[in-house]
C-alpha cells in the first residue's frame, strides 16, 4: 500500500512540541482526550461508539518528514479523514505526541495494552495492516491520572519502560 501524500509544510500546528519531535522514521504514541461520545466505523464493530476519556494509539512514520511530519498531519486541526484515527484527532479535547525513534508501533502498542488497566476498546482499529495486534488503539482508565499535574510525565514513562521490558528479543 503506497505511503499517504505528506501534509503541506505550512499545515497550522495544535502542539508545540512539533518542532521537537523527530525528522526521521519509527513509531509514535498519540495520547488523545476525548470530551464526547464519538461514533467510529470499523470492520469488525460498525457502529460503534468511544466514550469520552483517554486513548493512546500507536503508529509509525516511515515516510518523507519521518515521525515529525506524520504527527504533524495528525494535529492538523483540518484535514479529510482517511484513517480510523483521524475520527479521534479531529474530535479530540487535548492530543499529546510521543516518540520512538526506530521503533515499530506493533511493540510500542504491546507496551500500551500492558499498562494497567489498559483495554481494548475496537477490535481492529488503526490494525487493518497488522497480523499481530489486536488493534493500534488503547483505551486508558480513568484513574490512570493523565489529567492530573505530573500525570503525563509519568505516562511518557510507564511506555518507555514497558517497550523496554517488552522487547527482551532486541538485539
Ligand atoms: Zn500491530
């Protein structure tokens, strides 16, 4: 499957941590926060409705502009839905990106759906290429405190510490 158009360069950003983030491929967490009721359509769960709450979907970026232009389309505040995701980022209250420079969103996701209380909310979702996940999308609990002071730091933590202890097999 061919590699989507990059985003034009003068796309307005939502998030200044763009500039940040790196140029070139691996994979990439968006933690998304959504304020309502969002009705997605997915093969395996037409219909189907995600509560408001927080998610984080894995991806990857292998294309022109790496991980730094693919979350920058992410953020676009306006853009055509192509992927089950873009239902999430054009709705969302906050979206917050992370990076794993050369890393694969298959492990990256492995490392999402083990933290606690970590579900699979759409079987299917943002997976339709992968063999191996269950879906690129996790819901996270409430009480999982992203919303408090410090509560995202911790976040960036807990996935950088279960995709190591994740991954014995890496070379
Ligand atoms: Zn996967």
């Amino acid at each position: 499957m061919p590699e989507p158009a990059p985003m034009p360069a003068d796309t307005p950003p939502r998030d200044a941590a763009i500039p940040r983030l790196p140029i070139g491929p691996g994979a990439y967490v968006l933690l998304i926060r959504l304020g309502r009721p969002i009705a997605i359509a997915v093969r395996t769960l037409p219909g189907a409705t995600l509560l408001p709450g927080w998610y984080a979907y894995a991806g990857s970026a292998r294309g022109p502009g790496g991980i730094a232009a693919r979350v920058r389309r992410h953020l676009a505040a306006e853009k055509t839905a192509r992927w089950h995701v873009d239902h999430l980022t054009l709705n969302a209250q906050e979206i917050h990106p992370l990076a794993f420079p050369g890393d694969s969103e298959c492990r990256v996701l492995r490392a999402l759906a083990a933290l606690p209380g970590a579900t699979i909310p759409l079987p299917g979702f943002g997976a339709s290429d992968c063999t191996t996940c269950p879906a690129h999308l996790v819901a996270l609990p409430a009480e999982s405190g992203l919303a408090a002071e410090g509560g995202l730091a911790e976040f960036r933590q807990a996935v950088a510490g279960m995709r190591q202890t994740a991954a014995p097999d890496r070379d």
